[in-house]
C-alpha cells in the first residue's frame, strides 16, 4: 500500500518482494500458456464462447510459496468464487520445465466440468 510505503521510507518489506516475485512468475506467459493446456485438457472448448470454461483469473489473495516447494495458487473460473481449481505450481527441472500439481476442484468446477 502507498501509506506502507511512505512509513518504510519506500522500502518494500520482504514478504512484499515475495509477493511481488510470485505474481511477476504467475503472470508471465509460460504460465498462461501452461494454464491454458490445463484448462484445454478438462475442457476441449475451454477460453471460448462454446466452452464451460470461459475466463479463468488467478487469485492473487492465495498466491504463496508452497512449503513443498512451487508456488501455490488457485484459479477463479469464469469470474464465480465458487469455481475454483487449486494446484501447485512446480519447476522440477530446467528440462521439465514448469508443471502443476495435483488439482483441487471445488464441488462447483466439478459441476461445471460434469
């Protein structure tokens, strides 16, 4: 916040900086290529007018280092609190690249899907 800001002097505090990395990792366009695979694989017509998946938006509220290891965090589908789907994202190998983890569906993305 800008007031946090102004009372460290401008100075982020390092759970800031974490935040800010996480968020920087989530967004970048591996991820969204890697999140757009995922969602092609549950749903063939996902991110289109045909598809049950229409949106998708990370939550940036639960994005945090996983203690595991990776990232965790949870997608918001087609803007509903309700239709949720939560993983963890994990860099295993410079070869392997990025991958998610085991998937959490909510009962209401399991509704969705069918």
């Amino acid at each position: 916040s800008i007031r946090r800001s102004v009372e460290t002097g401008g100075r982020h505090t390092q759970a800031e900086d974490i935040k800010l990395t996480l968020k920087q990792i989530v967004e970048s366009k591996e991820v969204k290529d890697l999140s757009e695979q995922l969602f092609k694989r549950l749903d063939e017509a996902a991110l289109t007018p045909n598809g049950k998946i229409k949106t998708y938006r990370i939550d940036e509220n639960v994005l945090k280092v996983n203690p595991m290891g990776g990232i965790s965090l949870r997608f918001i589908i087609n803007d509903d609190e309700d239709i949720v789907l939560g993983t963890v994202l994990n860099l295993f190998s410079e070869e392997k690249g990025l991958e998610f983890g085991a998937l959490s569906r909510s009962p209401e993305f399991n509704k969705l899907i069918g």
